[in-house]
C-alpha cells in the first residue's frame, strides 16, 4: 500500500511539474482558414443547398399527373326546353337548380420546356446565393489582417522594449560602479530607476493590449482566448495586380441567372399539351335533359396557347434588360473602386519601403552614437541625462523601424486581399 502511494504521489508530481504544452505556432493562411471555418455564417452553405435541392425537386414534380378537386352549386333563369309536344311522351325538364362534384386529372405531354427551365432557374438562384455568402466570407480577411498584424506589431514593441531595459540596466550598473567610485551623484541612479520602472509600465500596457487583440483573434478562429496566441510572422509578398475577387464571380453567376430569365420568359409563353381526364357526378350531368343526379366522365387532349403574354411581353423584357444593366453598373463600380484602393496601397507600399532603407541607416547611426555616450558615462565625461538620451533616440529609431516592418507587410497583405490572389 506504501508503495501505491508512493508512485500515485511520484506520478502527481511529474505531472504538475511538466511544463504546458504551449499552443501551435499559426500563420495567417491558418487564421483565414479557421475565421472562415468558424463563422456561424458559414452554416448558411448547407442551407442554401437544401433550398436547391428542394425546390428543384419540387418543379419536377410538375411532370406527374397534376390531380385537383372542384365543385360547385349554382341556380340559373333558365334551362333547356324541349318546345315539342307528343301524345304518350313526357320530356323532363331540368331544374334551375342544378349541382357538380368533381376531380381532374391532367398529364402534361408538352410543356415548352417550363419545367426545366424552372430547375435551371432555381439551380443559377442558388449559385447567385452561395456566391453572397464567400462575398460575406472573404471579408473575414480583412479582420483577420487587422488582429493578426496588430499583434505582431506588439510583439514586436515588446521585444524593443526588452533591448531598452537592458540599456537601462547597463547605465544603472555603470552609474552604481561610478557612485562607488565617488564619480556620481545618487540622483543620476535614481532617474535611470525611474526610467526602467517607466519601461515595466510600457511592458505592462503592451501585454494588456496584446493579450486583447490575440483574445478578438482567438475568438475569431475559435481558439481559446485565455491562451496567448503564437504567430508566425508571415514572408513579404509580391501580388500581381490582377483583380480575382469573389465579387467578380458574383456578377458573372448573376448575368448568368438573368439570361435564364428570358429562356423562363419564352417557356411560360410556348404552347402546352396535355391529356386530361374529369370524373364527377352532378345533377344534370352530361345528359342537360335528365333532373336526375348522374355520374359521368370525359377525358381528351387538351392545348394551352396563352395570348395574355403579349400584353407584358415588351416590359418583362424591359425589366430583365434593367437587371443586366444594374449588375454591369455594380460590376464597373466595383472595380473602379478596387483599383483607387489599390493605386493608394501601392503608394503606401513604396512609401514604406523607403522609410524602411533610412532606418537602417539611422538605427546604425544611432546605436554608436549610444555606444559612446555610454563609455562617456562610464568614465563620467557625460551625466545621465545624456545618456538616456541617447538611449531613447535609439530605441525611438528601432520601434520606427519595427512599425514600418510590420506596417509593410501588412499593407503588402492588405494589397492580396483587395486583388483576390
């Protein structure tokens, strides 16, 4: 019984002193895989094709034999008279009030191509539907680019902030060895405290605003946001300026549906054959002479020529024309604004770029200026004020230089996702 306890107790402790299985590293391809993956509007994708299904079922249907129940009562001034009259014979005379139950049956045989024309049309219907949805779901790109190299940036930032604590850190120890000496003064240790106290309160503010923004990404990609996210830092990008946008098959898929429209518009108007069969029972039934209740029945070959259509013909056309036109307006909308959004990333882009070659030069400079003051300080030829001066310019120059980095590759990403590549 020791022993078990032994190793249950062995066991526990391995446990609780085994380090945490840290969370995989995500790239941002990753991120809009899962936003896209975890929208509850992504769900829609099913709906809409059971909707298809359903409604394609049903307008073939239209091919079974189309059964309906009809009846009707009426009374009438006058009925029909046989105006003879023989010895030994009594023609009976139907009365005013007469009476009919019946069903009817009709088999299409030719519908003008009605029917599948309707499926077609309920097939583009549903592909114009689940094209809105990746519009709707392509635009989590953007929010994805937004938290993802916002919390890159902040990564970033405290890394800088790292470097910056241990210049600090290096002035206190020179500037503690130099009061020691009898070279300083105490108050020149006490302001580079105080500026390494204002350096933990800068790590503070930036690991509350990282631990925000990887909580609204976590969220978004159903991760858990109480865990800290780990992000790869994506590779720089060259996007060609073709636009393939989801919005561009969007308006392809909705031409195509409004070409359907006329070829529906055709098939409601062509002729229609169909065999037909009517049962009942009526008082008179086919016999107008007899007053008494009858069955009967009457089948036959029907055809349907509708003329009502060339009434609306001219403006159904119209109307259809209007949507063509409307979608093509959209469409030369869409991408005039795409490339003014794209002319000004580019310049963005290029601005950048240039901002970046400067701060390469300007870190260097900065960092032996610093290192200099710093063996001023050392051998007291510069008071602390200089040297923390000198600190802050190079720690300035880092964090531009680590905005503009960042700053780039999301404008370069930003650029991908207006082009669609």
């Amino acid at each position: 019984m020791k022993r078990i306890l032994s190793l249950l107790i062995a066991g526990l402790t391995m446990a609780a002193s085994a380090p945490a299985q840290s969370p995989a590293p995500l790239t941002i391809e990753a991120c809009y895989a899962l936003a896209v993956q975890n929208y509850p509007l992504t769900k829609q994708r099913e709906l809409i094709a059971k909707s298809k299904d359903y409604a394609v079922e049903n307008a073939a249907k239209g091919r079974l034999p189309q059964i309906s129940f009809s009846g009707q009562l009426t009374y009438q001034s006058e009925v029909t008279q046989i105006p003879i009259q023989l010895p030994g014979l009594d023609f009976p005379t139907p009365g005013k009030d007469q009476y009919k139950l019946y069903a009817e049956a009709t088999q299409t045989l030719y519908d003008g191509g009605l029917i599948r024309q309707q499926q077609q049309t309920q097939e583009a219907r549903a592909a114009v539907e689940g094209q809105q949805l990746e519009v709707e779901l392509y635009k989590l790109k953007d929010r994805v680019n937004q938290l993802f190299f916002g919390t890159l940036l902040l990564d970033t930032q405290l890394e800088q902030v790292e470097l910056l604590k241990k210049d600090l850190q290096s002035g206190i120890n020179k500037t503690d060895a130099a009061i020691k000496n009898g070279v300083a003064l105490r108050s020149s240790l006490d302001i580079l405290k105080a500026e390494l106290l204002k350096a933990d309160q800068r790590t503070i503010e930036l690991t509350a605003t990282r631990q925000a923004y990887s909580g609204m990404l976590a969220l978004l990609i159903a991760q858990n946001p109480d865990e800290a996210l780990v992000l790869v830092s994506p590779p720089p990008v060259a996007v060609s300026e073709a636009i393939n946008r989801p919005e561009l098959l969007l308006y392809d898929v909705q031409n195509q549906s409004i070409a359907l429209q006329y070829s529906l518009l055709n098939a409601r108007n062509r002729l229609k054959v169909s065999l037909f069969l009517q049962t009942g029972f009526g008082r008179p039934a086919l016999n107008l002479l007899s007053n008494d209740f009858e069955p009967y029945f009457i089948g036959g070959l029907r055809v349907q020529y509708p003329l009502s259509f060339l009434y609306t013909l001219k403006n159904d056309k119209a109307l259809i024309d209007l949507s063509r036109a409307q979608v093509g307006l959209q469409k030369e909308t869409f991408l005039f604004n795409t490339r003014l959004a794209l002319r000004q990333q580019n310049t963005e882009i290029t601005k950048l770029e240039s901002l970046l070659r400067t701060d390469e030069e300007i870190i260097a400079l900065r960092l032996g200026i610093k290192n200099t003051t710093s063996v001023q300080l050392e051998n007291g030829v510069v008071n602390v004020n200089d040297y923390l001066r000198e600190v802050n310019a190079e720690d300035q120059a880092r964090q531009n230089k680590l905005l503009h980095e960042i700053q780039l590759r999301m404008a370069q990403y930003q650029q991908k996702t207006t082009t669609g590549n």
